[in-house]
C-alpha cells in the first residue's frame, strides 16, 4: 500500500513539473511572438505611417543651368555654395538673396553659380551614418539626371520642416517630392534607390572641408586676378543681397584691372 502511494506521489510530483515546464514553454513562446510582432511592428509601421503634405512651388528658371550649376563657364567670378537641404539659414539665402545673385551677376554673364551638398556635419563629427541632409542632396542630383536639378532644389528647400533628420526628406517623402516635382518616377526611383551619387555627395563634403568651410550656408568666391593669380574668399552665412553684391563688385574690378 505504501509503495502504491509513493509511486502515486511521484507521478503527482511529475504531472506538476510536466505542467510547469509546460508553462514555462508558453511564456516563451508568448515572449518570443510578442517580440517578434513589436519588430515587425517598428520596421512596417514607417512604410504606413503618413507623409507629411508636399508643397508644390513653381521653380524660377535659372540662366544657362546645367546640372547643379547655373550661368555661363566663363564668366570672370565663380561662386559655389556649400549647403545644406536641412539648414534653416540655407534657405533663407535661397528664399531671400539668391534669385538676386542669378538676376544681377549670373544672368548677366558675371558668375558662374554652383550648388554643392555639405549636409554631412552630424554625420562627419559623430562617425554616424547617413541623414536626411546627405538623401535629400542624392534626390537633387537624380533630379539633375531628368534636367531638373533647380527644381528638386527649390521644391526640396520648400518642403524643409526645419527639424533636423525629423522626417523632411524620409526615403518616402523624397519620391512624394519627386513626384509633386514632376521627375519620371521609374528613372528617378532607380537613380536613388542605387545610391548612384553617394560618392558625388560625400565629395562635396570632402571639398567642402578642404577649402575651409565650417558651416552652411558658405559660399566660395574665386577668380583670376590681373595677373592671372588665383583669388579666393570666402563668403560665410546667409548674408543679404548687398554683402555678396559689394564682394561681386570688388571680384570684377580686380579680374578687369
């Protein structure tokens, strides 16, 4: 009798753990879908998420462009910008001062202006990876591919929400803008999802640094001087119309002496 009840109490003993183990097993395959489902949650729930509205704005021709540049290849002064889709200051020269510069000097034969990307600062001093600065600058020049690089530029500064990597220039909101833009979405979206001009743009950073520029907006004014010497200044900040109009001015006297 006693031995019966033993083995009845061993049995009970190995139900109970059965039971336990049992358990066990269902919280972790509990925690293990739940994880699962959280994952799967985070890495879909962007591609559904809202876009935040585009802007649509009429882009002002500029003269003679070409890719990133505008106006003629020889003019006397050459100015390239440095600058940023993200920066506040950015686009205030672009919303305020440059259609001045493409209407006085550009235009007129006098410079020769180039946009060039230096997004990449957060990225550069942190040892991070890509931002929205550096995709939005890709997105420009993919545009530059189609003829329209100015026009990606101007919808691009438009659409700045002026947070920086806050969701302006997300990889969906790019195409919305390429889009609004008018770009051929096959040709623009091949050129983009390649990283076709991730070199061009860690380039510009590259030369960005090299010539000594610390910030955006800077702006790098050279030309030959009377004696075919090399001259180059350095323009920093969105400055009004009138400072780069008296550094313009004092460029085309000294190359015409």
């Amino acid at each position: 009798m006693s031995s019966e009840k033993e083995m009845s109490k061993r049995q009970q003993r190995r139900e109970k753990m059965r039971r336990a183990e049992m358990r066990s097993r269902m919280i972790t395959i509990a925690m293990v879908v739940v994880g699962a489902l959280l994952v799967a949650f985070f890495l879909i729930y962007p591609n559904f998420k809202p876009v935040a509205a585009v802007t649509k704005v009429e882009s002002k021709p500029r003269p003679q462009a070409n890719m990133n540049s505008a106006g003629d290849p020889n003019a006397p002064v050459k100015i390239t910008e440095y600058s940023d889709f993200q920066c506040p200051y950015c686009k205030r020269f672009f919303e305020q001062t440059e259609s001045q510069i493409m209407d006085a000097y550009v235009a007129t034969g006098k410079v020769y202006f180039t946009y060039r990307s230096a997004g990449n600062w957060v990225s550069a001093n942190i040892g991070g990876g890509k931002t929205e600065s550096q995709d939005a600058a890709r997105a420009a020049y993919c545009a530059g591919d189609q003829g329209m690089f100015w026009e990606m530029h101007d919808m691009l500064f438009s659409n700045n929400r002026d947070v920086e990597d806050g969701g302006s220039f997300t990889d969906r909101r790019i195409a919305a803008i390429a889009e609004m833009t008018g770009l051929d979405m096959d040709a623009f979206n091949k050129c983009y999802n390649s990283n076709k001009y991730v070199d061009q743009v860690n380039q510009d950073f590259k030369d960005a640094v090299a010539a000594g520029v610390n910030g955006t907006p800077t702006f790098v004014l050279s030309y030959n001087d009377a004696s075919g010497q090399p001259v180059t200044k350095l323009i920093e900040g969105a400055q009004p119309f009138s400072a780069f109009q008296q550094a313009i001015d004092e460029a085309l006297a000294a190359a015409a002496k």
